[in-house]
C-alpha cells in the first residue's frame, strides 16, 4: 500500500468520530466517510503533501454541507433520527450532549467538534471552514454558550437561584 | 481604554482550548480566581468537552468496517450517497425548471438578474452530484470549449484558475433565460466547488457585483454581450479572490472593439 493511502487509512477512525458526532446519525456519517475516502483517493494527485488530517477533515465538512444543502432542498424532510444514541442504552449523559448538539447551527457544531473532539487548533479549523479564526472563535463560543444553556435548562435542579 | 487585565469570553474560550499565549494563560488563571461566575463557565465548557469525548470518542479505537478497504474504494470510485444524490438531482432538474418558468411569468426581472439566479441554481444542482456533475471533464478541455462556445454562440475561454487552487472538472450545456449557456465546474484538492455561468445577454456591460442566495454566493458581470457568474459557497474567504481572478482573465482576453 503506498504512503499516501496509509495515511489516508490511518486517519479513518478519527473521521468516523468526527462523522457521527457532525450527523449524529451512525450510517449517515459512515456514508460521508466513504464518500470522503472516495474523493480522498480520487484527489491523490491533487494533494501536495501538508497535513493530511486537515485535508480529510475539509473534504468531509464540505460533503457533509452539501448534504444537508440537499436536504434542505428536498420537499418532505426527514428528521434524521438519533438512532445512535438510543442504541447505546441508558447513557443519560450521553443523550443530552447529542440533543445538545442538535441546537448548534452545522457551522458551529463543526467548529466545537473539530476543537474539542479533533483536538485542531484554531488555525487549522479556519482553514478547514475557509473562514477567518475569529469567525471560528465566535462560533465555539456561540457554540459552548447553546449547549450550556440547554444542558442547563434540562437539569432544572443545577440552575443557579439568582 | 480596553483594561489589560479584563478577560474576553473569547480570550476564555482560547484558555479553555491552550490556544493562548503564556502570558495570558497566568492573567487569565487571576482573572478566574477572582470571578466564581467565569470560573464556573469554564468548568461547564469543560465537562461539554469530556461529555462529547466520552460520548464519541470510543470511535478512535474501533476497527473500521470492511466498507472503508481502501483498495476496494479505490476500484469503485465512487460512494453510498452518490446514488442517492443523483436520485435527488433528477428530482430537482424538474423543480427547478419549473420554478424558473414560474418566476418568468410572474415578473420581468432584466436578463442579467434572471441570468444570475439560473446560475445559484445551477450552482445547487450540479455542485452535489459525485458521479456526474459535468458532461464533458475537463481533461477533454479543446472539446469541451469548442462545443460550448458553438452552443452558447460566441467563443468562451474558461479563465485558468491553477494559482487559485481550482482545476477544472469539466463543463456542461444548460438552458438560460436568454438560450444556450455554458457551466463549467472547478473543484478545489479539498472537493470545495465553484462553478462559472456564461451566456449571452442584451444588457450593457458591467463591473463585478456581488449576490447571494441561501447558503451560496455569487459574483457576476457582463463583458461583451456575454454575462457570466461566478458562483461559490458563501462562507468562503476564497470566492472573491477566485472572482476577480476570473474576471481579470477574460478581461484582458477580450479582444478591443472594432
């Protein structure tokens, strides 16, 4: 197997992570990792060394945008389905930060994901969303301030008396 | 005057994340000790962190199904949502012809604006496709460019766009509200596309203009009798540069009037 496609291989766990998280959707995101590994492979001779990483991470966001351009475009929507989070059982804290995600627009989950589940730095994940780092440091924030307050709101009892 | 000392809830985020610099890492470590408030929003950020890893992050070490074989992927070529892409993008050829009439009827925008939507929806359309977003690839470009600029009526030159990091996937014939028009397809090494609408039109020439439409953008301008839109995803710092590139190409291409 050549460099590039060990490389490439190497990476696939880390894409599926960031897949499921992103779709929350466990044959959702493995289709867009397919698909991501198709175009990788496809692009070979378009890819000039860097990080690899990245590259993969960039493909699969802009797949995963289009989709959901798709779906939005589509006249009956279906919701996708947490399918995931209800097959792994009773894991309440699990449950909440997946509904949690649900309330982050794609970008901003995207970002949080990236920082937080990829361990990207801001330079990386700017480059990944072709935005400047202050527009993703306004999303994670956005993003973080969401998802407490919904955590927050489903666990009346943790809400601070003012 | 901004206080040195006060701490942004970016610059908190940043703690939270170790992308600060040293010095403020220390500033910000006061700033929490003396701010409950703050310091319990940075334990809240934190435990989101560790409920997203405990909740995805047994992924990293399980063996990926035999779907993902790479040298299998590399002899099909192409994915599980292709089929279903294309699926939808038939289904929506028809919405959207339909819509274009619909909006003809309804009102009589001038050519240029109609000119600029048929091209967002183009942009829509052909952009998800995996397995056939163009007609002819652009590896067959003399073809390619010589059976659209019969097509289309007047002779077309897509600008190269290399420097920019696009290569051209290839190109395709679709109706405009004025006849025949070109789209042609670019692609970035990270499958980020922008594709380039031409056809002839009746309005006067024009500069570089800016629209939008949902998630998309475009730039478009008139030079000789020929409107052409560049078209691209909103976000991305990357569609005026590409824009202007274009433009600048088939500027100075075009030859002088006589």
């Amino acid at each position: 197997m050549s460099e590039f496609r060990e490389r490439i291989e190497a990476a696939i766990p880390a894409l599926r992570r960031y897949a499921r998280a992103l779709t929350r959707d466990a044959e959702t995101a493995d289709d867009i990792v397919q698909d991501t590994l198709v175009r990788a492979l496809r692009s070979e001779h378009l890819f000039h060394g860097g990080d690899m990483r990245a590259w993969l991470y960039t493909i699969l966001t802009n797949l995963n945008r289009n989709r959901l351009r798709t779906l939005a475009r589509r006249p009956v929507v279906t919701p996708i389905k947490d399918t995931d989070a209800t097959a792994s059982g009773p894991d309440s804290g699990g449950r909440d930060i997946v509904r949690a995600l649900e309330m982050l627009t794609e970008e901003q989950r995207s970002a949080l994901l990236l920082v937080v589940l990829e361990s990207l730095t801001y330079r990386e994940v700017s480059e990944v969303q072709g935005v400047p780092i202050g527009t993703v440091m306004s999303r994670l924030a956005r993003a973080r301030n969401e998802i407490k307050s919904y955590l927050d709101g489903e666990r009346p009892a943790l809400r601070r008396v003012k | 005057m901004a206080d040195r000392d006060h701490v942004s809830e970016e610059e908190l985020n940043a703690y939270v994340d170790n992308e600060l610099p040293a010095d403020r890492r220390s500033i910000v470590e006061a700033w929490l000790a003396t701010h409950p408030d703050d310091a319990a929003r940075v334990a809240a950020w934190r435990q989101q962190a560790e409920l997203l890893c405990q909740r995805y992050g047994h992924l990293e070490y399980e063996t990926p199904p035999a779907r993902f074989d790479l040298d299998r992927l590399a002899r099909r070529r192409y994915g599980g949502l292709a089929a279903i892409a294309a699926t939808i993008a038939a289904f929506l050829l028809g919405a959207a012809a339909g819509w274009t009439v619909h909006g003809l009827e309804i009102q009589k925008p001038s050519d240029l604006a109609r000119f600029t939507t048929d091209a967002l929806v183009a942009y829509r359309l052909y952009t998800v496709e995996v397995r056939h977003p163009v007609e002819v690839p652009g590896e067959e470009r003399p073809h390619l460019v010589q059976w659209l600029s019969k097509r289309v009526g007047s002779p077309l030159n897509p600008p190269e766009l290399d420097k920019q990091g696009l290569k051209l996937v290839g190109g395709r014939l679709l109706p405009g509200p004025t006849g025949p028009s070109a789209f042609f397809m670019y692609e970035t090494s990270s499958g980020e596309r922008f594709t380039l609408y031409c056809g002839q039109v009746n309005d006067g020439e024009t500069a570089l203009r800016y629209t939008t439409g949902g998630q998309n953008a475009a730039y478009y301008w008139v030079d000789r009798n020929l409107a052409y839109v560049l078209s691209g995803p909103m976000e991305t710092v990357k569609l005026k540069e590409i824009a202007q590139a274009a433009y600048d190409q088939i500027d100075r291409r075009t030859p002088p009037r006589g």
